[in-house]
C-alpha cells in the first residue's frame, strides 16, 4: 500500500457545547490538518496523486474554516466543532472530489489530535 501525506492548517474559533470546562467558552487554535491518501496501485507517472492537486482540493475546503467561528457554520450548528467532528467534514469533502481513501487528522494541539478514515 503507498501513501501520500500533505499538511496544510487553518485558524479558527469555536465553543465546545456540552462540555464542562474551559473549552465551554469561545477560544480559539490554530489547526493543523494531515492529509493522508492511500492506494495499492500509482498512476502512469508512478504517482498516487499530484501534492499539487491534492493541496489544492484541501486548500479549497480550508478556505471555508479559516478564520470563521466554527459553530456559526452551516454544518456546525448540529454537530459540536471538536476535532472529530472536524475531521469527518473535512473527509466528508474530499471524499466527493477524491476517489481515493483518504484519512484526515485533525491537530488541534502540537501533542492532541484526532482522525477519520473510511
């Protein structure tokens, strides 16, 4: 199996609903992303895919976080902005413009981060 890993981050501020403590209250991070695509096969040009191309889709849907309240987004009012949840939209976005399995690690902190795969 190869594998194909950018990063990219974003800032952004959220509130973690239902939670006890102080992430309760509006904060914010500076979020780093790991982009990570596997296949069992490389294209013609001995590539899982172009980092040119991959950044670009994932820039794309950065773009829609960066510097935003996360909570005040469409898809965040129903689910809570924790780091899971940031992941699975992330992957939820690339999985429409990449065929490819993809895994999303979301580093909300240099030493905590949470991912999702399908």
């Amino acid at each position: 199996m190869y594998e194909a890993k950018i990063l990219d981050e974003f800032c952004g501020a959220h509130n973690l609903r239902h939670y006890k403590g102080k992430c309760e209250a509006l904060h914010g991070h500076n979020w780093k992303i790991e982009l990570t695509v596997y296949s069992k096969t490389l294209d013609k040009t001995g590539m899982i895919i172009d980092f040119k191309e991959l950044k670009s889709k994932l820039k794309n849907i950065l773009s829609k976080l960066d510097h935003k309240h996360l909570n005040g987004l469409a898809y965040f009012k129903k689910k809570n902005p924790t780091s899971e949840n940031i992941a699975y939209f992330i992957h939820g976005k690339l999985s429409k413009v990449l065929k490819k399995k993809v895994k999303v690690s979301v580093w909300e902190t240099g030493t905590s981060s949470a991912s999702f795969y399908a």
